[in-house]
C-alpha cells in the first residue's frame, strides 16, 4: 500500500523491467527534464523495490538533470504537502500531466533550458 491513496500497485512483471530499461535508454535528448520526470514518475508508481521508491525516482531525475546540466529537482519544504498529494493523486489516475507541470514549475532549480 502506498501512504496517501488507496492504489495498490501490482508486483513488477518482467516486462514492467523490461520497460524500465527501455526507458532508461530512450531519454529523449531534445527534452532532458521532460524525460527525466517521466523516469522518476515511472520508477515511483511501478514500485520496484518494497521501500524508497520515491527516493530513488528522485534519484533518478536528478541524476539525468544534473548529467546534463539541467539543474536540480528539489521539493521545497512549503511544497512537500502538496507534492504528496498530487504525487498521491498520480498513482491512482497514472496521469502524470498535473505533477509534471508542478515539478517542472516549482521543484527544478538551476536550470538551463529543456
């Protein structure tokens, strides 16, 4: 069970891996921040591993932005209730419209463009 909704993800297929992978290997390199929150969002809701899932898709994010000097994602403090919810609220629905726009807006500093 994930803290905040009532989704429950199923236990990762070999080709929820496969997909991973995939991922992983196909960041669009005309979009880095696009494809860098698309990784993290995926690695977050797929649940791989039984605990630090939102970490290592924060993880993930800043390791793509930061290898390409796209700045840093960081949920600020005033921000940690809200990202939660909408985080929450993305596990249930899988559209990752509304966090996106959010986490590009409020929670990536130091940018450099796409």
């Amino acid at each position: 069970m994930i803290s905040g909704t009532i989704w429950r993800p199923a236990v990762p297929s070999e080709e929820d891996i496969d997909r991973l992978c995939d991922i992983l290997m196909a960041i669009d390199k005309d979009n880095i921040t696009d494809s860098a929150i698309n990784i993290g969002h995926y690695i977050m809701r797929m649940q791989p591993f039984k605990d630090g899932n939102k970490r290592v898709g924060s993880y993930a994010i800043n390791k793509i932005l930061i290898q390409n000097g796209k700045g840093i994602f960081n949920v600020r403090v005033e921000y940690d209730g809200t990202f939660k919810q909408i985080l929450a609220d993305y596990y249930s629905s899988n559209d990752n419209s509304i966090i996106k726009n959010f986490i590009a807006e409020k929670c990536i500093t130091g940018t450099t463009g796409a």
